[in-house]
C-alpha cells in the first residue's frame, strides 16, 4: 500500500479514537495469514525476544507503583523500563517483560500531543510492520495483530486525555510454556 493510503487510513484511524467513536468497526482479516516463516522479533534497537538480559545496561526494574499499574503475568517475572531507542526516525520509550533472565515482551511507547505527528508515525509504524510482516492477522479498530513463527507484533493506538499514543508490542511464543502467576 502506497504512503499516501495509509496516511488517509492512519487519519481515518485517528478520527475514531479522538472522537470517542462507539461504532465497532471490528474487522477480522478475511483471509487470515498464517504465522511467518522467520522471526517475530522486528529489528529494533538492539532488544530480541528471548534474549537474555544479563549485560543489558540502563535497565531499571519497574517500581512497585508500576507493578501495580501493569502487573505480572508469569511466576519469577521482572519487568524493565530501558533507555529509549530511536525508531522510524522518532524516539520511543521502551520496556522489557522478563522471566528467568530471558525477554519475552519487548514493548515500545511513542507519545505526542500532536494529532499530526501521531498520524505521520501511525503511517510509517505500519507501513514497517506490513512490509516486514505481510497483512495482520487480525485486526479491529485500534489494534492490529501479526501472528508470527516466534510470537506475535501487536500495533495498539489510543489516546489518554490530549495526549496520542502508539504502542508497539513483540511477545515471544515462548510464553506459552512460562507458569502463570498465581
């Protein structure tokens, strides 16, 4: 799909979610693609799922505050709030969901008061992820899921009081063996 399409469909996307829209305009990919042949993890910044985080520098575990905001999911896990990266030309706040020492969520954060600026990046974040990836396996209004050999990407966008965000998420199939917290 041409930039220029994706920028109207990116504007279209942002209208629903400033004005509140209650449409549901979920719409399951017809022709849902099946999980790629290589791996989930897009090239970003230096983080890999399933990497193992010793040696890792700038890692800040999340605080107590934080655990409560975004709790754990899994038995022994750490999450971490790492130094921003740039990406797509932007810089991203990012974090890491750990357990036992390896990653299995990477997760990037890019936020602005600029309707524009969040539309410009909407674009460029999913032209990568469709370019890389192929068509999302799954999408609904605001968020676009690829189904992957090793995992899965999920794009999320939204909107917290004036402030736009895009959300952009690697989570490693490995999660699949991992205990749930209990």
């Amino acid at each position: 799909m041409r930039r220029a399409h994706y920028r109207r469909y990116c504007n279209l996307m942002i209208a629903f979610v400033v004005c509140g829209s209650a449409i549901n305009l979920t719409i399951v990919a017809q022709n849902r693609k099946p999980a790629m042949a290589n791996s989930a993890s897009l090239p970003i910044g230096k983080y890999k799922l399933d990497m193992p985080i010793e040696g890792v520098t700038g890692l800040t575990e999340f605080s107590q505050a934080e655990y409560v905001v975004y709790g754990r999911n899994f038995d022994g896990e750490k999450n971490y709030n790492a130094p921003t990266i740039e990406f797509l030309k932007r810089r991203w706040k990012v974090a890491l969901g750990t357990v036992g020492g390896k990653v299995y969520k990477i997760a990037l954060y890019f936020e602005s008061e600029s309707k524009s600026t969040v539309i410009d990046v909407s674009t460029d974040v999913m032209q990568y992820c469709q370019e890389r990836l192929g068509k999302p396996s799954e999408q609904q209004e605001t968020v676009f899921t690829w189904d992957t050999s090793d995992g899965n990407v999920v794009v999320q966008f939204g909107k917290a009081g004036t402030t736009y965000m895009i959300n952009l998420f690697e989570t490693s199939r490995a999660v699949r063996g991992l205990v749930p917290k209990r």
